[in-house]
C-alpha cells in the first residue's frame, strides 16, 4: 500500500496560516499608512484651492485595500494545493515551457524593477506641481484598485505557481501563496502605474521618451516574473490587462 500523501503532513496548516496572518500585518500596516498619507493631503484642502488630493483617491484607495483583504479575511481557498508535485502536462501548451524552480535573482530584480518604476514616475510628477501631484493621487488609487482587484482573482482562481509542478513542490506547498499565480501582481501593479504615468504624461501635454521607458519597465518586470519562474507566461498577460484596465477607468472617471 502507498503511504499518506506528503501534501496532507499536518505541519503544512500551521505553517500556511502563519503566512497569511503576517502577511495579513503587513498588508493593513502598509494600507493604513497609505490612507493616512492620502487624508491628510485631504485634510489640507481650503475653501479657495482645490487639494490635488480629493476624496475620489481616499475612497478608490480604501477601496483596494479592502479588496486586498477580502481573500485572508474570507479565507478563499486557504488550504494546500490537492497535489505536489502536480502533472505538468495539465498546463496549456501556451505556458508548459514555464514550467521551472523559482531562480530568486530574476524574481528580486522584478521587484526592484516595480520599486524603481514607482519612485521614477512618482519623482517626475512630483516636479510639476499640483498637477503632478494630483497625477500621483490618481497612481496610487489606480495602483491600490488594481492589485487589490488581482489579489481578489488570484484567491477565486487558485491557479499553481510554476514551481508546484517540479520537484520543489513538497515544500513549496507550505506557502499559501504558490496557490495565487493567475494574475501576477508584480505585472499589474507595474501595468498600473506606468499606464497611469502615460495617461498623465498626455493629459499634461508633455508624453516624451519617460513615458514610453515607464511602459518598457512594466513589460520588464512581466518577463523578470516569468524568467524567476514566479508565474506562467498568462499570468502576466492577465496582470497586464488589469493594470491598464484599471488606470484607464480610473482617468475616465476621475479627469
């Protein structure tokens, strides 16, 4: 008879719920402080000068928070993988070829790739006054909107990291998250603000070569995701749609 599969071991469920509630910390640290962020440039507002802060980026802001939340909140799908290692002949012929270990240099230099498109766009709208920093307002929101939406995708669709289809999955099955790779949040979060920076680059009458090296990087940080085997190839085409998607409805509404 075949033993107990390695994926039921009792110690993987303790493990996987001290994932989500540290991470559930870090996620309300970093929300909380963003609204603070956004409210007190609300709360400067005067009868005379409109803030480039309104209440459409504090509620839009809280909105993607809450988003973000919901799935740890709710826990959606908060269990282990059915399998480890998973067949790989289940994924798409589009994505098999992803299929790999994750390779933490390619997977850290995405994310410094994401940070330095943020701190880039937001410094350049930062030197154009209140307009730019009401482009920084819509950013944020159009960020916070977006990740939070694909946070939302990545616990109804539970679709397995790369990594859950070699021999790593044993234990890559005690993180929670190698079960939230369908859209890629690094790709929408960059998608977004570099989509947002476009649209503000063209409200502003001033789209030159930044605007155009701001979307380049978002492409960069997709292909970074996939080459740390973080996420199939559809993976970060979905994340990208999400994050124009959301930039643009946000510019319709809000300008």
């Amino acid at each position: 008879m075949s033993g107990p599969s390695p994926i039921m071991d009792p110690t993987i469920l303790p493990l996987a719920s001290d994932f989500h509630k540290g991470s559930g910390r870090a996620v309300i640290f970093v929300v909380a402080a963003l609204l603070g962020s956004l409210s007190t440039g609300l709360a400067q507002q005067n009868n005379t000068v409109r803030s480039p802060v309104g209440a459409e980026d504090v509620v839009g802001t809280l909105v993607g928070g809450a988003l973000f939340l919901t799935p740890h909140v709710f826990d959606i799908h908060d269990h282990p993988p059915a399998c480890a290692p998973c067949d790989p002949s289940r994924v798409s012929w589009f994505d098999r070829w992803a299929v790999a270990t994750p390779r933490a240099a390619w997977s850290d230099a995405s994310t410094v790739m994401a940070g330095g498109l943020v701190l880039a766009t937001w410094w350049d709208l930062a030197h154009q006054g209140r307009t730019g920093i009401s482009g920084i307002a819509a950013s944020v929101q159009t960020a916070s909107l977006a990740v939070g939406a694909t946070e939302v995708l990545k616990a109804l669709i539970a679709r397995k990291r790369p990594v859950l289809y070699t021999a790593q999955a044993i234990a890559a099955a005690r993180d929670l998250d190698n079960q939230r790779s369908l859209p890629s949040g690094h790709t929408t979060g960059a998608f977004a603000i570099a989509t947002s920076y476009w649209l503000e680059t063209g409200r502003l009458g001033r789209r030159d070569w930044k605007a155009w090296a701001a979307m380049a990087a978002a492409a960069g940080v997709g292909v970074l995701r996939v080459a740390g085997a973080e996420h199939f190839p559809s993976d970060v085409m979905a994340g990208a749609a999400v994050g124009v998607a959301s930039s643009v409805l946000v510019y319709k509404f809000r300008f």
